[in-house]
C-alpha cells in the first residue's frame, strides 16, 4: 500500500461512516454509489487533497475517473504530484 492510499484510507475512516467497519473498502469501489461519500463529502475530499498534497484540482478534473475510488484517486494524486513538481519547484525559488 502506498503512503497516498493509506492517508487517503485514513482519511475517509475518519471523516466518513463506513456501515461495517471490519470490512475492508476495496480499493476500486466507487465511494459515491456504495454510498460512502455524498456530494459534501466529495467537497471535503478534494479539500483535502489540494491541502495536504499542495494540489489544485480543476474543475474539469472532478470526473469519477479521477475522484470516485481509492485507486482512481491513488492514481490521480501520484499523476498531479508528478506534473505539479516543477511548478511547485519554480515558486519556492
């Protein structure tokens, strides 16, 4: 498990009711139809995401292909650290 995935586990145990907590999420659930996170819960977790990995996240960016699984969200997490890099690089010179 990548430490993304684990602090995005974290985070939604913390934050969002999960009906049996024993029951591990799997990683490609989707979290809106499994009822997981509503649509406020989807507003908090790309808050999140651009607050603790110093993101932003467009507008055309909020797809499910990018926000409604752990791995969707893995994956485009590690994508925007990679292509952010530099930019983020540029600002703190």
């Amino acid at each position: 498990m990548s430490l993304v995935e684990s602090e995005l586990r974290s985070f939604i145990g913390d934050n969002f009711f999960l009906a049996d907590d024993s029951k591990r999420l799997s990683g490609n659930a989707s979290l809106t139809r499994d009822g997981i996170i509503d649509s406020v819960g989807i507003v908090e977790l790309l808050h999140f995401i651009e607050t603790h990995y110093g993101i932003e996240i467009t507008d055309d960016e909020t797809i499910p292909e990018n926000i409604d699984s752990i791995d969707n969200i893995v994956r485009y997490v590690s994508r925007k650290l990679e292509t952010d890099a530099p930019r983020r690089e540029a600002q703190a010179s």
